[in-house]
C-alpha cells in the first residue's frame, strides 16, 4: 500500500507539473485568453523561507516569500489587476469595467503571513485578506496536520487505533512516515472529526507532543492580528470556529461556526467581516447548504478551493467562488501565468 500511495502521488504531481509546463512553453494562454475570465482568486497558506525538512508532508501549503513575489510580479506582468477580496462583488457588477483582477487570499491566520507575506505584499501595494480561525486564535482548537507532522517527524514508532483496535506504525524512514501520515489525514476526515482530532491530540501528547503549543508557535495571537489590522492594504475574513468540514455537521452547529468566526473577526480587527472562506474548501467540504447558510449569515463573499477563474457565473453565486492554490510543490512563475490564464482548468 506505501509503495502504490507513493507512486500515485509521485504520477499526479508529475502529471500537473508536466500540464503546467506545457501550458506555459506553448504560451497557450495567448491563443485562448477567453478562458482566464474576469481574473483569479489565489489560496495561500504559510509564506516562509524553505524550510529544508526530508519528511514533509505539508510542502504544499508553504511558499517562499521570493516565489510570492514573483507570482505578484508575474500577475502584473500580464496586466492583471490586484484588489481586494471584498471589493470583488461590485467591480464584477460594472458592466463597463472588463478589467482581469487578481486577488490574494491566505488561510488560517499564521504568523509567517505578517512576517513574511505582509512585507511582500505592501511592497507591490498588493492588497490581501487572511482568514482567521477562533479556536486556532484563542489556542483551543489544534491544528492537526501540523500535529500530526510534528508527532511523526519526532518518533521512529507510533501506536494509533484507527477504530479496529491499536495499531503498531514503523516510522524509521521518509516512506512509511509518509504512509503514516496519510492514513491519519483519511481517518480524520472520513468519521468523527472532533473525535479523531481529539485522539490523535492524546497520542501526540503521549509522545511529548503538545498540540496546542504547535499552534501557538505558528498562528497570530489576538493582539498580534489587531496590530497587523493598522494595514491599510490588510483585510479578515472569518474560517469558521473549529476548522471543522462543514458538511458533517448538522445546521444548528454549520450556522454557530460561521456566524461565532465573524463575530470573532469584528472583535479581533473592529470591522465586521464580509468575507469567508470554507475549511478545506473542497466539494465534499462546502456545497449548496454552506453556501446559503454563509448568505444567511450576511456575508457578501465566499470561497472554496474548488479550482477555477473567476467568470460570468461568479456573480450569480458569490458565496462560491473558485480559488487557485499557491501550491508548495509548484513554486514556478511560469506556473503561475499558467494557472492565471484558466486554461488548466479548461482541461480538468
């Protein structure tokens, strides 16, 4: 099973990586600009130096701030215009304005995002919007593939009980750390995710792991967000209380995570949020529910992780728009034009 999961992702990533460059050396984007649309709304998460780490099963939520400027740099090149999240609705409303935006978005709220990304960001004037978790902010929700990366990297051994009773897990080499690391991912988005969360909490604290301190070293505190906040060109969006998959839980609790986030938000910066974002943000994530219940709530913006620019229909549904990944393993200007162009998407 290690060696088929490995080879698969290595044939997908390879797969992407090989339909980016082509889109790129063909400058297909030039043949096809129908398909960018009206512009891009880019995902971030970490913006940080490389990190060098052998196991790291993460790399794709982090990128460089130099690779952050170039896809800054790139965007501008190709004429492309940065405003802000919340400002999308109504420039997409002019019927008069056929302008392609770009917008830069970052999840999570990581204290790298206002030491590294912030400085990029206002040197090109760029404007952004970072989505805040409360428990991640007030350290009482842990961030789990964060935990579960620390607890593997630190141990050679690992028991864990996936539901059929404990299982011994090898972790002596980069392979089975992988491995191990996957099997986690899919328990605790496949069954109870408060409850799996919970367990694999306890076992990293077993390990001398502490869960929440891995949060307290990576995510922006409350007064570290108010300080931030004084950028003009900083915007907040709200991500929920817990991070937890909005379509495994029932509506009483879909409307307390969304509304108790923006009431966060409000308090945190002094201004009522208008945006959101859907953790993990995939179909099986956020649907039609989410996104009326994210209306109901009065927010004017939403947004998945679902890939795609931004397009006519964008208007029609606001509270589900598309984003593109600044993905880690990808961390190529010429990715980022191609990306920018649509014609990827065009292709799924």
């Amino acid at each position: 099973m290690t060696m088929k999961t490995t080879l698969r992702r290595a044939i997908r990533n390879a797969a992407i990586r090989a339909g980016l460059e082509a889109v790129a050396l063909t400058n297909a984007g030039a043949v096809w600009p129908q398909a960018a649309g009206r512009g891009v709304i880019f995902t971030l998460h970490h913006v940080r130096p490389h990190q060098g780490h052998g196991f790291d099963p993460n790399a794709l939520l982090s990128v460089t701030p130099e690779f952050l400027a170039a896809a800054i740099e790139t965007c501008l090149a190709t004429g492309m215009v940065p405003v802000a999240l919340e400002d999308l609705p109504q420039l997409l409303a002019d019927p008069d304005d056929r302008r392609r935006f770009v917008c830069f978005t970052l999840d999570d709220g990581y204290r790298n995002n206002a030491q590294h990304a912030a400085p990029v960001f206002r040197r090109h004037g760029v404007p952004y919007t970072i989505f805040l978790c409360r428990g991640f902010v007030e350290r009482t929700r842990s961030l789990w593939w964060e935990t579960a990366e620390t607890l593997i990297r630190r141990t050679n051994e690992l028991t864990f009980d996936f539901g059929g009773g404990p299982e011994n897990l090898p972790l002596n080499t980069i392979a089975p750390k992988q491995a191990a690391f996957d099997r986690l991912s899919s328990f605790i988005q496949a069954g109870d995710e408060d409850d799996a969360i919970a367990r694999l909490d306890a076992e990293a604290i077993r390990h001398g792991v502490d869960p929440l301190a891995v949060v307290d070293d990576l995510v922006m505190g409350a007064e570290e967000i108010r300080e931030l906040a004084r950028d003009p060109l900083a915007c907040f969006g709200a991500h929920t209380l817990t991070h937890v998959n909005l379509r495994r839980v029932d509506a009483a609790r879909l409307a307390s995570e969304i509304e108790g986030s923006i009431r966060a938000v409000e308090e945190w910066t002094g201004k009522r949020p208008s945006s959101f974002a859907y953790p993990y943000g995939f179909a099986a994530a956020a649907g039609e529910r989410e996104f009326s219940a994210a209306r109901a709530a009065g927010l004017s913006i939403a947004v998945t992780t679902r890939p795609g620019v931004l397009g006519a229909a964008s208007l029609g549904q606001p509270t589900a728009l598309p984003r593109v990944s600044l993905n880690g393993l990808y961390q190529k200007p010429r990715y980022v034009k191609a990306l920018a162009s649509g014609i990827p998407f065009r292709l799924m």
